[in-house]
C-alpha cells in the first residue's frame, strides 16, 4: 500500500514538473537573447551552472547519507528550485540594466537546486519501485511526462509568438507558472514514502578511488564514455537555439513547431527502444546511437531551411532517446543498492562537468576560431562537434561490456532496425506473402 501510494504521489509530482519543464526547457536562451546576451554571455549561461551544478552534486551523495531523510532533503531542494524560477520571472521588472549576470546566478541556483537531489532521487525511486518493473515503470513515466512537457513547450512557444510585442510580461506569465507548479510538484514529493537508504560504510569509496577503477571498471568506463559523447554533443547544443533565432531569423511559432514536434514524434517512437534494449541489450543501444550522434551537428551545415531542419531534429531526437534510455537503463543494472547513490553521484559529476566545459568550449569557438569559408561562426562549433564525437567513438566505443543477458545481433541488423528498416522490410514481406498466400489458393 505505501509503495502505491508513492508511486501515485511520484506520477503527480512528475505532472507538475513536467508543466514545469515545456515553460522553461526550451526557452532559457530565447530569454537570455531577449535580454540582450552576447555569444560569451550564451557559453557562460549553458556552462557555469552545470559546472557549479556538478561539484555540488559530488558533495551530495555525503549529504543524502548523512541526512538519511531522503524524502525531505528532496523536498527542500525542489522547492528552492521552484523559488528561482520566480525571481527569474520578475528579472528584468527589477534590474532593467545589464540583468545578465544576475540572470546567469539565478539559473546556476536554479541548476545547483536541481542537481542536489537527483543522485538521491534516483536512489529512492530505485528503492521505490518493483527492480523487475524498472525499465515499464520508467518507460511510461517518462513517456507520460514527454506528452505533458510538448503540450507545454508548444503552448509556450506559441504565447511567446501572440505576445511578440509584450514579450518581457509573456517571460514572466511563463516562468511564473512554472515556479507554481514546482512548487505544487514539491508537495506531492513530500508526501511519499521515506524508505530508509541502504548505506553499508565499508563498501563507501570517494572520487578518486572510483577513477582508480578506470583500468578494469566497467562502470567507470561507461561513465567516460558518456559524458565524452556528451561532451561532444553539447559543445554545439546550445548554439543550435541561438543559430535558429540570430542566424536564420526563425519566429518564436517556427522554433517551437521544429524542436516541440520532432520532440513529440521521438516519444511516440520510444517504446521501440525500449523493447529493443530488452533483446539486444543497453550496450549495444548505447553504442549504435553514439556512433550517429556525431553526425547531427555537421548535418545542421548544409542548409537552413526550416523543413529541412525539422527532419534532422528528428533524427537528433530519436538517437537521444535511445542514447539516454539505455544509459539510464545501464546505471540501474550495473550498481548495487549498496553503492547505487555513490555511483550515480559520480557518473552525474564527471557527465555535468563535462557538459558544462563543452558549452564554455563552444562559447570561446564561436567568438575566436575564424569562420570557415566565410559561413557563419556558428557553424565552426558544429562541425568541431561532430569530429570530437568521431574520435570519443574510435578511442571509447569497444570499452564497454553488458551485464545483463542479451541476444545478439549482427551491426548492419541493428542499424536497419534502428533506422525503422527492418520492421518496414518485415511488414511489406508479410504482406506480400500473405497476398502471393491467397493467390495460390485461388
């Protein structure tokens, strides 16, 4: 009974946070360009706060066992989040001159807010939850979430749109709401069960001995490995934002319709991946999606066009679902309950920390490498982006190993499947022979 009731009270809280999510997700550097950020100001938004953010949640994994109330410490976290977002919402009604450098302190309180709770929530939702029901439990959670955060982030964008004149006071209705529901999204966190951690001393062990590890460590290589696709992901990220509204000139309705509805469409694709995993395994997932990720941002090279664009966000989407199901998925199978918050602590450091460079390291690219063939400066980041992923993969991609039992399945299978080829094969070979069936019996 209590664990349905937390389960209940976590897919509420997931509701709220998700409304939360579709306010503010896609539109924090629209805002910071609204508020006038320069290219420096853009890296420094997207990398400061994950750096800070990271750090903290080092220190965080002592501060859960410690604290032990896993419940309240949550609690306490969400709701200085939610707290952010409405001093974020009444910024420029306040300091009206030069509001970047408070906005980029609001925004690391806001990510440092964040990043404090999620090794622990990870930790309670792992005891929370049926081990046999993780990958059903979290697929349809996360699915459901997915539906909320594009219905918002499309109702948003549109807003924005209509209030194109009134765009500070649009700003502020949007993060307004979305302080209110974090905070509603507090409360319903609060009232779940509070299990007790499972915290065996003699097995706890800091960061430098889980870097010790690297050697023979499977889930220390995995943790390079990802947050080096990562890196290489995000040095371009949050220039694609800025490339669409400085570069192209796109409308707040046609930014929102190309990341919201590619966003939508990988949701519906998910399950697949998730059912896919199961067979073949994470690893294999994990490995097939990096080796295309890198080819996202030199795709954004070749033309500007918006439908263009929309089709290769859609492929961008569909490889990070894939990406960081199977990652989510790996973390649960490769850490024992006895370790799982330390384990997450650190693979949440060296990811974030490593996000965080790669988004100060596309800010100094873009302000200081000379643009090629005199294309914009923007593009220099992608196309850099897309060589280090190159080289992560070559040095990386083979370090891995699957602990859970799998089939296997040849590479150029795998591809055809990830790509819808094969189901499309199978279905047009069922129907044929099911016609060609039917003749014969004629």
């Amino acid at each position: 009974m209590a664990q349905e009731k937390s389960l209940k009270f976590s897919a509420l809280d997931g509701f709220f946070a998700s409304v939360m999510t579709g306010f503010t997700l896609n539109y924090t550097i629209p805002f910071a360009l609204v508020l006038g950020a320069t290219f420096f100001q853009i890296g420094l938004l997207t990398s400061f706060p994950q750096i800070v953010g990271s750090f903290i949640q080092l220190k965080s994994v002592d501060i859960v066992e410690k604290v032990k109330g896993r419940v309240r410490f949550i609690t306490i976290c969400i709701m200085l989040q939610a707290l952010s977002w409405i001093a974020i919402s009444v910024l420029h009604f306040i300091f009206k001159k030069n509001p970047m450098f408070i906005y980029i302190v609001l925004v690391t309180f806001n990510t440092v807010s964040g990043a404090l709770f999620v090794p622990a929530w990870y930790s309670l939702m792992s005891d929370t939850v049926d081990k046999n029901s993780y990958g059903k439990y979290f697929a349809w959670r996360g699915r459901i979430m997915g539906f909320i955060n594009i219905g918002n982030s499309l109702l948003a964008g549109f807003f924005l749109y209509a209030m194109t004149k009134n765009i500070y006071l649009a700003f502020f209705v949007l993060f307004a709401i979305a302080g209110v529901c974090r905070f509603i999204s507090g409360y319903f966190v609060s009232k779940m069960d509070d299990i007790p951690p499972v915290i065996v001393p003699e097995k706890a062990f800091n960061y430098w001995d889980f870097l010790k590890r690297f050697p023979k460590g499977n889930f220390i290589r995995f943790t390079f490995f990802v947050s080096g696709i990562n890196f290489a992901t995000y040095i371009a990220s949050p220039f694609f934002t800025v490339y669409m509204f400085k570069e192209l000139h796109f409308t707040y309705a046609v930014y929102t319709l190309i990341v919201t509805l590619s966003t939508l469409i990988g949701l519906l694709i998910v399950p697949s991946w998730g059912k896919l995993a199961d067979k073949v395994g994470n690893v294999k997932i994990l490995q097939i999606c990096a080796v295309f990720l890198p080819v996202i941002p030199v795709l954004w090279c070749f033309s500007g066009n918006p439908y263009y664009l929309f089709i290769v966000n859609i492929f961008a989407v569909h490889l990070l679902n894939g990406f960081n199901l199977s990652t989510f998925n790996f973390i649960f199978d490769a850490a024992s309950p006895a370790v799982r918050t330390r384990c997450i602590g650190y693979f949440s450091f060296t990811n974030g920390l490593l996000i965080g460079l790669a988004c100060l390291l596309g800010g100094f690219i873009v302000i200081y490498v000379p643009a090629f063939m005199n294309a914009s400066k923007i593009l220099n980041v992608f196309y850099i982006s897309s060589l280090l992923g190159a080289i992560v993969n070559i040095f990386g991609i083979n370090s891995l190993k699957e602990v859970r039992h799998s089939n296997k399945i040849e590479d150029s299978k795998l591809i055809l499947t990830v790509f819808g080829i094969t189901p499309v094969l199978e279905l047009s070979n069922e129907i044929l022979g099911l016609r060609f069936h039917r003749l014969k019996e004629k």
